[in-house]
C-alpha cells in the first residue's frame, strides 16, 4: 500500500476548556479528491491548522507524505489557501504572485500567469492594482492563482469557493479537476455540498470535533435513504454517533 498523503492519527485540541477535535483519525490516499464538511464551528480549519502546525495539538500524530506535520519539509510539497485569504495590501497583483513564486524557487512567467488569470476569470489588469483596490471574489481568485501556479502535489484549500461567482467556481472546479488529472491531491473544506458530490470521490463530515461520516459523497445519499445530500447530512448529524 502507499504512504497516505495526508494522515490524522488520533487527533485531538482543545481551546482552553472547550475540547475542539477528539480523537480524529483518516488517511487522505495520493491522486484523491477529498472533502471536508461540516457545520460552522465543527472544527475543521482547527484540524487544517494542527495539519500545517499553525497550532499544537494535545494529542495524536499528523504525518505528511509520511513525514511528521512538525518537520518543516513535511509541508514542502502543499500548496495552502487559508480560510480568509488577505495578502498585504500594499502589494500590487503582480508583486503579490512574483513573491509566492520566487518562495517556491520558482520564476515569474508573464503568459503563465496570464493565462492562470484567463483560467480564473480574473482580468489581467488586475496585476497592476493594489491588492486593496480588489474585491473580494478577485482577492480569492489571487490567492488560487498563487496555489495553481505552484505546481505542488497537495492542494489544503479552506473554503476556496468562498466569495466565488457561479462562472468563477465553474472555473476552478475545472483546474481543481486538472491537478488531479496530473496526479495530485485535494483536500478542501465545503459548505457546498453540491461542490463536494461534484468534486471528491471521498468525503468526511466532521461534527463537533467528530468524523461522523467517512466514505463517498453518494453513498451518503444512500446510506441514509435521502435524495438529496443536504437531507443526508442533515440526518447524519443529527443521528447519535455510529447510530
Ligand atoms: N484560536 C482559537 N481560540 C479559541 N477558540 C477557537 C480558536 N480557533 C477556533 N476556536 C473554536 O474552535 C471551534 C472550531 O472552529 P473552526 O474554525 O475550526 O470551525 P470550522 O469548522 O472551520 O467552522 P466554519 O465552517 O465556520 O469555518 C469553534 O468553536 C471556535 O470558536
Ligand atoms: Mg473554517
């Protein structure tokens, strides 16, 4: 068998008394599409953040690619958009993507990045302006630019249709369906189910700390005897724990 891309292993964190994760424990395979679902405050940033060692967990291990999530050279081959993406305001568009890719060792190249742009509907003036005078949706679109241009082999994206328009998200789910076509791997947070069903052969449901639904965004359907995916996780949030 593989080494998972990613590995939960027991996982738990607390804020002060307020227990966040228990005991949290799934592999995310190579090449897979796997989302995160959850309702707000189910704590699945939390368990992005203890992945990229933003913060300490209490108890259990995260290994990337094999390697502790604690080694730095652990998260050498992700690409990461976080839940609120704000890049310095001062930054123009273009500074703001020469700056990632020069982090990256890589170099800037005009018509990739053009046509990065093209890919997500952002018009190419845009890397001219300061990223202040940007809107919300074209804040986002700058920072899945900077993830696409990466070329890295896992994707960790919190919510990254967030803000997005329906031409948009139709934009990205076809470069999300593009760096899994070359091999790599997803992992992203939803509250879109419809994008979930869409996108990722696997799925997790993470409520109140608690995987309580791992396996395929249909079998969810079936499993509770619902049509449609809100319905099915509506019921299984509300069902008693491995009810
Ligand atoms: N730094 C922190 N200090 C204290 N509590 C925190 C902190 N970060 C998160 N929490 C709490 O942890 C819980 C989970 O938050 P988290 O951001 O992981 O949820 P989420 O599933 O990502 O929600 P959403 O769908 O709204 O993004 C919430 O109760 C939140 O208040
Ligand atoms: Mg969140």
């Amino acid at each position: 068998m593989s080494t998972p891309v990613i590995r939960f292993d027991k996982v738990s964190k607390s804020f002060a008394r307020t227990r966040v994760l228990r005991d949290v424990g799934f592999d995310v395979e190579p090449g897979q599409a796997f989302g995160l679902a959850g309702v707000n405050g189910a704590g699945k940033t939390t368990l992005i953040k203890c992945m990229l060692d933003f913060c300490a967990v209490d108890h259990g291990n995260i290994e990337l690619f094999g390697v502790s999530h604690r080694e730095p050279r652990s998260r050498a081959r992700l690409a990461f958009l976080p839940e609120r993406f704000l890049p310095p305001y001062y930054l123009t568009g273009r500074d703001f993507l020469s700056f990632m890719l020069a982090l990256q060792g890589q170099a800037y190249r005009a018509d990739e990045v053009g046509a990065m742009l093209d890919a997500l509907d952002l018009e190419s003036d845009a890397l001219a302006r300061p990223v202040r005078a940007y809107s919300k949706g074209m804040t986002q679109k700058l920072g899945l630019a900077a993830c696409f241009l990466s070329g890295r082999d896992l994707f960790v994206l919190d919510e990254p249709m967030s803000g997005l328009d329906p031409k948009a998200r139709a934009c990205v789910k076809g470069l999300l369906a593009g760096v899994l076509q070359r091999g790599a791997t997803l992992f992203f947070t939803s509250h879109a189910l419809s994008d979930v069903e869409e996108v990722c052969d696997r799925m997790v449901i993470l409520h109140q700390g608690v995987p309580y639904y791992a396996g395929a965004p249909r079998a969810l359907c079936h499993h509770y005897g619902e049509e449609s995916m809100e319905r099915a996780f509506l019921r299984c949030i509300e069902a008693p724990l491995n009810g």
